[in-house]
C-alpha cells in the first residue's frame, strides 16, 4: 500500500476533500445530535418539573389531613402521561405516602428519598421536587418517565443523519475529482516540464502561467528559476570555454587533483613539461615525470599538505623519457565544499630551469666575488644608505685598520673612531652625502692601534633598485699610504725640478743675451768687410768671409730659437691678439719666401676658399709656425714642391692650415719624436741638411699657445703633411700665457 506522502498529487487532493468533508459533516452531524439530545432532556426534564409541581399542588390537602388514599387519587391523574410508569409521595419525614404505577403488574420499590433534581438513566428519568405548603415544607413527589420512545427517535434522527454523512461525502468525493483539476493541472503542467528539460537538457523550455493566484507564482517561480539557470548554464559553458581555451594556451602547466594525489586533470603545457600524454598522467601516473631523487620529498611534502588540507608549494625536477630535466614550481591551492572540508586540489607548474640556472651562475659569481674580495688589497664594502647595517666588509680592512671586521658588524659607523681627528668632519659629512643617495670619493687618514696613520681613498657609488630607489651603497677603499708619499717626495723633486729650470731658464737666458751682442758685432763688422767699407779684401778673403756670415746668422738664429723655448718653457712668452684674415697672411709669408722656392725650383700652390672667416689670434705667431714649415719644405725637398690650403671648419668652431711638401718624409718610427727638442730622427739628414732639431719644438710650443692642436702625416722618401687647427677667437686665460 502506498504512503501518503507517495501518492499522486490528484490522489492526495481527492483524499485530502473526502477527509475533510468527512470530518466536517461528522462533526457537525455530532453537534446536530448532541444539540437535540441536550434539548430533549431539558424538555423532558422541565415537563417532568412541571408536572411534579402539579401533583404536588395537588397533594397538599391529602398530606396535611394525612389521607394516603387522596394522595393516590391524585397519583392516579398520571395515567394521562404514559411516559410516566411510576409515581411516589413522601411526607416531610422521607415515610411513603402514596405510590403510583402505569403497569400494575411490575412491581415498583420506591426509591429512598433523595434531594430535589432530576437524574437520568439508562432508559428512564426519575425526578425528586419537594411539596411546600406556604414555606413550609410537608412532603416529597417522585415521578419516573420512561425514556425508550425518546432513544429510539434519537437513534433513528443519528442513522439518517450518517446517511447524509455518507450521501455528502461521496458528492464531495465526485466533485473534488472534478475540482482538484484546477490545482493538479498546473501542477501535472509543470512536473511534465521539468521532466522534458531534465530529459532533453533543454533549458529554453517554459512553464505555461495559467492564473495570477499561488500556482501562478509557483509557475512563474519556476520559469524565473530556469532563466536563472539557463544564464548560470550559459555562464558555466561560457566559463569552461575560457577555462578551456586558458588551460590549453596558458604557458603554465595547470592540473587537478583528489585529496590522495589522484590526478583528474593537466593541461597541455603540462604534458609538454613532463613529456607525456593527458591519459597517461590521469591518477597517479602523474609521478613517473618526477625526477627519481626528487620523488620521496614530493610525495612526503604532498601528503603532508593534503594531511592538514594546506596549500602545497615546492620546487623539484621533471624528468621526461627522453631524459629532458625541467626544474619545476609546483604550487596547488586546496578545493573546498560548503562544510569547508578539502575535496580535492587545483595548481600550476612554472619552468624555473632558466631561474635555477640563474641562482646557479649567481652562486658562481659570488663565489668569484668572495675570492676576488677576499684576495684584493682594497677593502671592498657594501651596507645600507644609512650604515645602519654593513652587509659586508672583505678582509683587507682588518690588515689596513689594524681593526676586525666583526667590530664593523656590529657597529657599522665603528670605523669613524680611527679616522684621524682633522679628516672626522668630512667623513661624517661623506656619510650624510651617501645616506642622500649620492657617490663620493674621499681622502682620509685612520689611527691604527699601533699608533701608525695610513692614508685612505675611499669611494662609494648608490646601488639602485628596480624603482630607481636607493637601497645599498658599496665602496672600496684603499691604503694610497705609499702613493701619498710618492707624491709628497714628486712634489719635492717637481719644486726641484722647477728651480733647477728656472735657474736654467735664467741663465739660457743671460747666456743668450750675451751671446747675441758679440754674435750681432761678428755679423755687422763681416758685412762691413764683404761691402768694401775698410777697402776690397783680397778674392781668396770673401769665401771664408761669407762663411763667417753664414754660420753668425745660425748661430744668432739657433741662440734666438733657444731664448723662444726658453721663453715658452718658463711662460714668459705672451700673446698678442688681433684680427686675422688667415689667407691674406698666408699670402704675404709665400711672397717673401718666393725666391727660395725659385732657388730650389720648387712650384707652389695655395688652395684657399672664396670666403674665409676672420679669427682672432697671434698673426706674429702664426708667421713664425707657417714660416717654419715652409722653410723645412723647401729644405727637404730637391724637387716637386709645396700646397698651401686652408680650411674653415664651423663644426669644429675653428680653421685649419695645411703645408704638404714632396720631400724626404719621415719613417713611422720617428713620428712620434718629432716634435721633441733637440732631437734628430735621421743623423744623416742632420748632416747633408743641417739644423739642431729646436724647430718643430718651438711650432709644436707656440701651436699649443694658441689653444690649437697639430697633427702629422708622412710617407718616407715621398713627402710630409703637416696640420695646424686654430680656434676662432683665442680664450684669454691668464695675463701672461705659457
């Protein structure tokens, strides 16, 4: 037999109708039937009183005279009521007066006396109604009725009324069938519904709203809760769609697991990793990737998260059949149900191989670094900006300080207390420049605990993080003890050198001076013996005369080139300015040179531009330069000739003149000689074209002077190039300029 809770809906309504019809109509059928009963008895009681009352009335008289015989006679009226089948009267003293019975055949035993009221039994009711005569009380009536007629009405009144109980039920049994449509019906409606959209997993599918009433709500409920769902499908496929299309693209390796480690799902990228396939991985067939001496910790640490239901993270070593090892970070995060407990977990694989190989090379490095700090003579040392902590100290300071690098550990600003008294201030504002950010380079004394003082170059440059920000300094520091004393006993020796050359200076100077006024009386004297003004010398005379000349006049001019070096040398040489316009200056020196070059038979060519700017410069100077290189063109050159040209050159805010000779040239060796005093690259030039190598000296000097620079090219035995760049305006630095 079906429970009522599984019965159908048609069933339970058609049920639950009868039921309630049923109760109703028995309850009210019982209440109709109670009510009449109540009403019967009272009626019965009351007619009963009322006839008691009568009968008492009447007895008075029989009672007061004592005349049993009246009172029966008065009795006797009672056979008018054949309900009543019996009938007593007690006098005041509860004694039997007179007695009455409808059938003289029963025998009646009057009943002790009892208070006035009436009672109810099985089939009869027997009242009890005292008789007063004025307010005094002389007797007792008793009258029972017979009460079978009355129960047999009652009996028949609840018969027909069970049968209208019956007759109702099954009317309201026929109608809850018709009715119970209206309710069942949308409920049929909405079962076969949801049965079709659980079937066909067709969620587009909708409930028909037939009324605005419970069921309309309930249906309207239902189709709300399908769009719900509906978006929420669209949502889930939408979501598996990126979650799918993530996984297969994402540059991690993805997976999913149970809380044993069973594996449920991996990605691509994990599959490429760990070299195998989706299928082959699924349970635990993920563990055959990992590296076999990394397997027991990866399944101690596994099982130690999934224990606790913590999150797992790790770093080991994917090994792929081909033998292919990939370092990898695994980390999983653990999937919770709504009680909170682990169900599972989900993670990603990162390839750190590049990461590992970097730590690897750093371990490397630092390696390299600690050996080659720890080897050098310099105190290499690294700390915060603040030297709040020293992060490092190599361990030269403590054969330098004299001090141990532990004491700078744990004090990091201990190394200001050995820095000499008059050096403390600036190194305490050193400090403040590196806690700023900035570098520095600084020049110290330290005390060492022996008492001897060393001398210190310290230098420190910021460390930057990403952000730009400051967050280390590191310097190093060195004992520059014996560099300061080589430059103490240089500058010595410098001071030396620079009395000895201006004593030198001194002395070429008064050496020339006294040289020239013999030499200028030799010359003028020979003149005035080669022009006849002490007569006509004898032929064989001019010869050695004119030798005389000639070798004065090198003399005069080596004593002349001499006190310009010295001049420049001891910056008693000054310059002064004026406008020059270089190319008319340079045609005038080609013009008083010109018979030379006619001598030698050398041609010469001047290559100028149409516009030249002016400069501002030495003219005396510049003559002296382009007259010295003409003049070592025209004496090393036996054929050929000379190319003058200048050039403006704005990029360069300067000229350029060059004088480019077919002469002897000069070996590569020698270039870089040259200019050198005294100095001859080629004994036998010196020899067949003379000279004491002072020339290029004094050009190179005087060049310099003029804030220019001077260049050289040549190829031996072909010819030379030689290049002067002047500024456009001379910078006066100084009044006297050396």
């Amino acid at each position: 037999m079906l429970r009522f809770q599984d019965r159908s809906i048609k069933s339970k309504l058609m049920l639950l109708t009868l039921l309630t019809s049923s109760i109703v109509l028995i309850l009210a059928g019982a209440a109709s039937i109670t009510y009449h009963l109540v009403k019967v008895r009272e009626n019965l009681t009351y007619n009963l009183s009322t006839l008691a009352a009568v009968l008492g009335t009447n007895s008075t008289a029989a009672l007061t005279f004592n005349d049993p015989k009246a009172g029966e006679e008065t009795l006797s009226a009672l056979a008018a009521y054949p309900h009543v089948i019996a009938a007593a009267i007690y006098t005041k003293d509860s004694q039997l007066f007179s007695t009455y019975v409808a059938d003289p055949v029963t025998e009646f035993k009057p009943p002790p006396l009892e208070a006035d009221g009436a009672r109810f039994d099985r089939n009869s009711l027997t009242l009890f109604r005292s008789i007063f005569l004025g307010n005094e009380k002389i007797g007792t009536v008793y009258i029972q009725s017979d009460l079978t007629d009355v129960y047999s009405a009652l009996k028949q009144s609840i018969a027909v009324t069970t049968l209208l109980i019956v007759a109702a039920s099954l009317v309201a049994l026929l109608l809850a069938s018709r009715f119970q449509r209206v309710i069942s019906q949308p409920i049929f409606h909405l079962v076969r519904t949801a049965k079709a959209i659980s079937e066909e997993r067709d969620y587009t599918i909708r409930a028909t709203k037939q009324g605005q009433d419970e069921l309309g709500l309930l249906v309207q409920g239902f189709n709300e809760m399908l769009d719900e769902i509906q978006s929420r499908d669209a949502a889930l496929r939408a979501s598996e769609l990126r979650f799918r299309t993530l996984t297969s693209h994402a540059p991690v390796g993805i997976f999913q697991t149970d809380t044993q480690g069973h594996c449920l799902f991996v990605n691509e990228r994990w599959c490429e990793m760990a070299g195998m396939r989706p299928e082959e991985a699924q349970g635990t067939g993920w563990a055959r990737a990992l590296h076999p001496e990394d397997r027991e910790r990866v399944f101690r640490e596994w099982y130690d998260a999934a224990k606790e239901g913590k999150e797992f993270a790790s770093e080991y070593r994917f090994q792929t059949p081909y033998g292919k090892v990939t370092w990898i970070y695994g980390g999983a995060i653990p999937l919770r149900n709504e009680t909170g407990a682990p169900v599972g977990y989900i993670g990603t694989l990162t390839d750190i191989t590049e990461r590992k190989e970097g730590e690897e090379k750093l371990k490397e490095s630092e390696n390299r670094f600690r050996q080659l700090a720890e080897n050098i003579h310099q105190v290499f040392w690294m700390s915060d900006p603040h030297k709040s902590e020293m992060l490092y100290i190599s361990p030269a300071y403590e054969k330098i300080w004299g001090r141990s690098c532990e004491s700078l550990y744990q004090e990091p600003k201990s190394f200001v207390e050995a820095v000499h008294p008059e050096d403390r201030e600036g190194v305490i504002a050193n400090l403040e420049r590196q806690a700023r950010g900035e570098g520095s380079d600084i020049v110290y004394r330290v005390i060492r605990p022996d008492r001897s003082v060393r001398w210190i170059r310290d230098r420190s440059f910021p460390i930057k993080n990403k952000a730009g920000e400051v967050y280390r300094t590191a310097g190093i520091a060195e004992d520059i003890t014996q560099q300061r004393e080589a430059e103490e006993e240089l500058k010595k020796k410098t001071i030396q050198a620079l009395e000895a050359n201006r004593i030198k200076s001194e002395f070429v100077s008064n050496v020339s001076h006294e040289l020239r006024t013999p030499l200028n009386a030799i010359i003028g004297y020979n003149e005035l013996l080669l022009d006849d003004i002490y007569g006509t010398p004898p032929e064989s005379y001019k010869e050695p005369l004119q030798g005389i000349q000639r070798n004065a006049h090198d003399l005069l001019n080596l004593v002349n080139d001499v006190l310009d070096l010295s001049r420049i040398e001891s910056g008693k040489m000054t310059v002064r300015l004026g406008p020059i316009d270089l190319p008319l200056l340079m045609e005038g020196i080609l013009s008083g040179m010109q018979p030379l070059f006619e001598k030698k038979s050398l041609f010469v060519q001047f290559n100028k531009p149409a516009v030249f700017p002016t400069i501002q410069s030495d003219p005396e100077k510049i003559k002296q330069v382009v007259v010295n290189f003409l003049s070592n063109a025209v004496k090393f050159s036996k054929q050929g000739g000379i190319v003058l040209s200048t050039k403006d050159l704005p990029e360069k805010n300067g000229v350029e003149f060059s004088i480019q000779d077919t002469g002897i040239g000069i070996k590569p060796e020698n270039l870089s000689k040259i200019f050198e005093a005294f100095h001859q690259v080629d004994a036998s030039a010196t020899r067949e074209f003379g000279g004491v190598g002072l020339g290029l000296a004094i050009v190179k000097e005087l060049v310099q002077l003029l804030q220019g620079e001077i260049r050289v090219e040549s190829e031996y035995e072909k010819g030379s190039t030689f290049t002067v760049f002047l500024p456009y305006r001379f910078e006066r630095r100084k009044e006297s300029v050396g």
